[in-house]
C-alpha cells in the first residue's frame, strides 16, 4: 500500500514546537492577515507528499486532514504536478467564455461519465465548492421555475451569501453576516445517534423531513432538495439506511430537483467515486469541487442534461470556472483515482480505523464511530451520556498535533473528530497517525 514518495514518510516533532520560523511567520502574518481568517495548526508549511507535511522549522508531521478533504491523490502527485507545468507552460487562462480549450470539456466528458447514473449529462465548471452549490440552485429554479429550496439541519454548503443560508451552523459561518438569502427552508436529518428514537428508520426520517416540506412550503413550490448524502463540517453524520432513496425518491416524484452535494464525500473519499453510490441513489444534479482536482481550485455541477441546458445562453459562467490549469490537474488525479484505486484504498483505511479506534467506544468520552471509507469519525461525549464534550476533541486534537499528527474537528457542537487522511497514505504512517490518537482519546 505503500508508493515511492518524495518526501521520507514519518512523523517527527522537535523540541522547540512551534519553532522560532513559525513563530516568526505567524508573528508577521498577525500584522498583515485579516483576523477572520483561523489557522487549526500553528505551524507554516514548507513541503508535503504521501501522508506527510513539513513544517519550515523541518518538523514533520502526519497530515489526517488532506487540507480537508482535498489532497486525496497526495499534496505532490507527480502525475498532478507534471500536468499543471505542462499546461501552464502553454496557457495559464484564456477564459472559457472568450477562448474555450479542451481541457474544460474532457474534465466535462469525465464527469458525465463517473457520476452516477446512465442518463445523458452536461457539466458547468467553476472555482470553488460554495460557487457550484450556487450554481446548482441558480439551474434547479431556471429548469423548474419554482424558488424554495430545501436543506437540512448540521448542513454545510459553503460562506458566500446564498451558501451562508443554506448552511445550518451560526457560529463561526453566519454570525453577524447577515441579511440572508430568501426561500430556503431547513427540515430535519437522519442523526442516528442524536435521535429520540435511536430505532427510527432512515425511511420514517425522511417521511418526517417530506411531512414538514409538504405542510410548510408545498411541493409544487420546491426547485430543489440539497443535501450532503454524508454530511461533512456537520460531525461527518451518515443518515440511517434509506434516509437519502426516500427523499431522492419523493423528490422525482414531485418534479424536484434532488442536488447531491458531494463536494467533501466524493472523489473516492468514501470508498466509493460518490457517496451516493453506497445507496445506488442517482441524484439530478451532482456538486464537487475539493478532491477533484488534486488541490487546484476547481468545482464542478453535473447533472441531467436537460436541467443543464435549461438555463439562457451566457446564464451561467465565471471568469476563472474552469481554469486550464486546474483541468489538466483534474484530469491528472482523476487517472490517479483509477489507476492507484483510491476506492480500494480508502476501504482499506476504514478497516484499520475501525480496528484502531473501533475498541474506544463506549469507554470514556467516545460516543460513535461513525462513517464511511477514509471519512470516518468518532463523536466524543461526557462520559455516561450522549452530552457533546468539544472540549475533549479540541484537547485531543491539541495533543495529537504535539505527537506530529495533523488531525481536525468538526460538528454542529464541534465535539466530532474527524478523519480525512491523503487515500495514498502509507499503511504504517496511518497506524502510527491513528496509533497517537488512540492514546490522546485514552488519555483525555
Ligand atoms: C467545503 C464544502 C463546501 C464549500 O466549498 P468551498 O470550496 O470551501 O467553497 C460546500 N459543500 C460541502 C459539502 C463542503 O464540504
């Protein structure tokens, strides 16, 4: 399971951490950096490849985050890397809307032929996960000519002004950002841990979020359901089993447009290319943008071709969507995805988790290990009951990055640890990496 890297994969931390370059670095940047801009690590990189960052102090560190959820093929991807110097060498823009070139429609024949379903397919390209969940409203309501859209709660779909509203979390992401988009409505998850009824099924989860659609806002009224099928900044929560095919089912149904927001899962974060796939539910329109691209800025909305092409000539767009750089990169680790089969991969990374972490649960602060593939969490709690602990998870997180393992948090009450490691990982680097969270979870 383990390639040839660049880089000596290991963890290793000195004394001095953070050291005096970081300190330095982190000194300047307090002069010049806007304060609403949070680091989780105090350290500056200088290099990374496989499983490993480097810090500019020469501190090496377990990278369990793929700067969320991005880095899936490696940080350094020779393959990636070799792509964005030849394309850059040539052009580094020309602007899709005024001089088209081929990059941009083989990333679009790529992803009309990986997302799910045989139907035929058309491809918007853009820059950024929150840009093609806008992108994917602005379609549904111009194919459908209906305004409500639908979320729901713990979702996460991006900080600008539109994705600020279909977000479900205040703090950090909406607070004081006010006034918000109009028409979005937010109904209730499956959270099988956090349900009342620890026995309800996905099917009875979903009849309860298509109850309150149906009362509150009406069918007829819906352009569009949106959802993460595993939610990512939420606490990595995956719905109870038919949750996502009674919904996605409803939804055709009633002439809704059914957006799966794969920007975190897919790309064979899950084990699979879509986290959809898991639930063979076929959405009607697909969002990414994070592993796509092995760390390039781009996004991309897929989805039935007669949504797509439902929108006026020059209605959809962006100076930079689709950048020729950034799709050669995409083409590049997609051919990476498939030729080291990061599925398989990331299957493998579930296993060593689940035996890793799996002996925590239960005892002491953990409430869950949940999730799929290489997007795996655990729910930390106060001992003896289901009360978030996001205490526990930041002083975990703390003690792992002093051990020299990268490691991140999320959740609604940010008491979820979470698990995004590069699928190229090496199999004894993620042990060691899990091997130190393990005991910072023991010992917290
Ligand atoms: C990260 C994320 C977004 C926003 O992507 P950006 O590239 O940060 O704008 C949207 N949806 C989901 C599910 C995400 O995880």
């Amino acid at each position: 399971m383990s390639p040839e890297f660049r880089l000596e994969q290991k963890r290793q931390v000195l004394a001095d951490f953070p050291g005096p370059k970081s300190t330095a670095l982190a000194e300047r940047r307090k002069g010049s950096v806007a304060a609403g801009v949070a680091s989780s690590v105090p350290v500056y990189a200088a290099d990374a490849d496989g499983g490993v960052i480097l810090d500019v102090d020469g501190n090496s560190f377990i990278d369990l985050g793929s700067g969320i959820a991005v880095t899936s093929v490696g940080a350094s991807e020779p393959a990636v890397v070799g792509a964005v110097a030849e394309a850059a060498g040539h052009f580094t823009h020309t602007c899709f809307m005024v001089t088209p070139y081929e990059g941009y429609v083989e990333v679009a024949e790529r992803l009309n032929e990986l997302t799910p379903g045989g139907h035929e397919k058309k491809t918007v390209l853009f820059n950024s996960g929150a840009e093609a969940v806008e992108n994917a409203v602005k379609i549904a309501r111009a194919a459908t000519g209906r305004q409500a859209v639908v979320v729901f709660d713990h979702a996460y779909h991006g900080r600008t002004n539109l994705t600020m509203a279909l977000t479900a979390k205040a703090m950090p992401y909406k607070h004081g950002f006010g006034p918000f988009a109009s028409e979005v409505y937010r109904v209730p998850m499956s959270y099988p841990f956090r349900e009342e009824n620890p026995e309800m099924t996905g099917k009875e989860a979903a009849q309860r979020a298509i109850t309150m659609i149906e009362k509150q806002i009406g069918a007829d009224q819906v352009a569009a359901v949106l959802i993460e099928p595993v939610q990512g900044e939420g606490g990595f929560i995956v719905p109870a089993e038919g949750f996502l095919s009674t919904v996605s089912e409803w939804a055709r149904s009633k002439g809704v447009v059914f957006i799966a927001d794969e920007v975190q899962a897919g790309f064979c974060r899950t084990g699979e290319w879509f986290a959809v796939d898991h639930e063979d539910v076929v959405p009607d329109i697909v969002t990414m943008a994070k592993g796509i691209a092995g760390g390039m800025p781009l996004s991309a909305v897929t989805g039935r071709a007669e949504l797509l092409d439902a929108v006026h000539g020059g209605g959809l767009g962006g100076t930079y969507g689709g950048n020729p750089v950034a799709c050669a990169a995409a083409v590049a680790a997609l051919d990476v995805m498939k030729e080291q089969d990061l599925n398989g991969k990331a299957r493998r990374i579930e296993e060593i988790a689940r035996e890793v972490l799996g002996p925590l649960v239960g005892e002491g602060v953990v409430g869950e290990l949940r999730g799929r593939g290489a997007m795996m969490a655990l729910e930390l709690v106060q001992p003896g009951s289901k009360e978030p602990n996001p205490e526990a998870a930041k002083s975990i997180a703390a003690a792992c990055l002093k051990e020299g393992v990268v490691i991140l948090t999320c959740g609604t009450y940010g008491n979820v640890i979470r698990l995004l490691p590069p699928l190229v990982i090496g199999e004894d680097l993620l042990r060691d990496g899990l091997g130190v969270l393990a005991d910072a979870v023991r010992s917290a």
